[in-house]
C-alpha cells in the first residue's frame, strides 16, 4: 500500500515538471520544405513567374552612356559619381548589421515627376518603366547628339531588409534583379533556431498601402507564390517562436524553476513522512 503511495506520488511530481516545463521545449517545423517526400527522385515543382521591377519616384539608377569620345563618356557619366552630378547620392545601410558607417550610392535620382535629367538629353521619363524599357528610351533621347553610343542602366538602390530571428539582420542592397526570399535570408546568415520557418512575413509598399503576406517556408509551396520573388523595399520579418519567447522571459523561467524546486521538494517529503 505505501509502495503504491509513493509510485503515485513520485509519477503526479514527474509530470507536474514535463508539463511545466514544455514551454522551454523545441518547437515544431524546424526544416525548410518538410512536406516534400523523402526520395531520391528529383521533384520538379512550376515557380511563380518572375514579374520585373519597374522604376518608381525616389529610385536612384546607375546609368551609362558610353560614346566613341572617351571625354565626353567621362562627362556624361560624372553624375553616377557619390561627388558629381546635378542629382544628389542616395546614403543607405552598408550590408552588414555591424557597419557602423553608411555608404553611399552613385546614380541619377527619379525627381517627383519621374524623370532623370541627363548631360545633352535633358529630362528623361522612366517612371513605371523596367531597367530595360528605360534602356532604350534614354537610347532613343541619347542617339540625337551621339551615333553608336552604348547605354546601360540599372537599379542601384535595390534594398531589402531582414528583421527578426535571423543571424545578421540588416539591409541589403542586392546587385541584381531577381532575387528570392531565399536568397534574402541567405544573406541574413539564415533563421536561427529560434526562428519559426512556418511564420515569416513579408512587409510589401504598393501605391496606396502597405501589404502583409505570410510565408510558410516548410512547406514546398512556397516557390509557387506570387511573392516568392522579392521586389525593392521589402521588409522580411521572421519571427520567433516558442523557445525563443521562453529563453527572453526571465521572470516566467524564474517562476518555472521556483514551482518544480517546490514540487520536487514537496513529493520528496510527502514520500518521506509516509515511509515513516
């Protein structure tokens, strides 16, 4: 009978501790694409389609025009230096969360009106177009004064920002185009493990609102997302999961440990004093 006693006891202390304790537990979904299945076979699965940035007010764009007289190519392309040019350099974050100075970025500004006012061409509209539409508009204003002349342009203030549990949160500014939600992380040192992959969110500006989309990196229908490709400005949020808010509440943990001290000294002496 007091053996029977005491089993009870001793097993009603061991699970008063499990239960409390289970909020300092890993947590679930801890792997990208968990529902993929476990094969050797390649699985071949249709991404979103890939839709081309275009460029808005304030975006700042590297161009340049290259003619067969290497001054004037100088002249014309002085305005994509951080200390030349009519158009002001845009300061934004360096690409590491421990850079503590700000660099700056060469290129022609978009003004208000969505134009880019270039050496001979004047005034340029490229609001609203991609990279490559403003490519052969400013050609066409450019072959007035210049045959032959070879144009280049490009996004140079394409930045993206990676908040939350990752291991270098920061801003970025991504070199090219077509970028995913994948390479964004990459360069963010990737979710720690306190990071939950089934709850990162997306932080989008449109024209008029701001836009909230939420991902579920475990799953393998991510790639199919319109939103799996990033566009400039996003803000990715990854938060943190259960583990994580446990570890950061000193006071809840503190609790925790107090109450299972208490319990286990508790069973200790009620087994103690029935074995008398």
């Amino acid at each position: 009978m007091l053996i029977s006693k005491f089993k009870f006891l001793l097993i009603f202390g061991l699970f008063s501790i499990v239960v409390l304790m289970q909020s300092c537990g890993t947590y679930k979904n801890f792997a990208y694409f968990e529902d993929l299945p476990d094969t050797t076979k390649p699985l071949v699965s249709k991404t979103a389609p890939f839709k081309t940035p275009v460029i808005q007010k304030g975006d700042l764009l590297g161009i340049t025009i290259q003619t067969l007289d290497n001054d004037i190519s100088s002249l014309i392309n002085s305005s994509n230096n951080p200390i030349g040019g009519t158009n002001p350099a845009m300061p934004v974050l360096g690409s590491s969360a421990n850079s503590s100075a700000s660099q700056v970025q060469p290129g022609y500004q978009v003004d208000n009106n969505g134009d880019v006012e270039l050496p001979f061409a004047g005034d340029v509209h490229v609001e609203g177009l991609t990279t490559a539409q403003a490519k052969d508009t400013i050609s066409k204003e450019v072959s007035k004064y210049f045959n032959n002349a070879i144009i280049n342009v490009r996004l140079t203030n394409f930045r993206i920002t990676v908040l939350g549990e990752v291991l270098r949160p920061s801003t970025f500014i991504i070199p090219n185009e077509k970028v995913n939600i994948f390479d964004a992380l990459g360069m963010a040192g990737d979710i720690t493990v306190y990071g939950r992959k089934d709850n990162v969110l997306l932080l989008r500006d449109t024209l008029d609102a701001k836009k909230i989309i939420r991902f579920n990196l475990n799953s393998k229908s991510i790639v199919n997302s319109p939103w799996f490709y990033l566009q400039p400005n996003d803000v990715i949020y990854v938060t943190p999961n259960k583990s994580k808010l446990a570890a950061t509440d000193a006071y809840k943990n503190r609790e925790i440990t107090i109450v299972a001290a208490t319990i286990s000294f508790l069973t200790l002496l009620i087994a103690r004093v029935v074995f008398k």
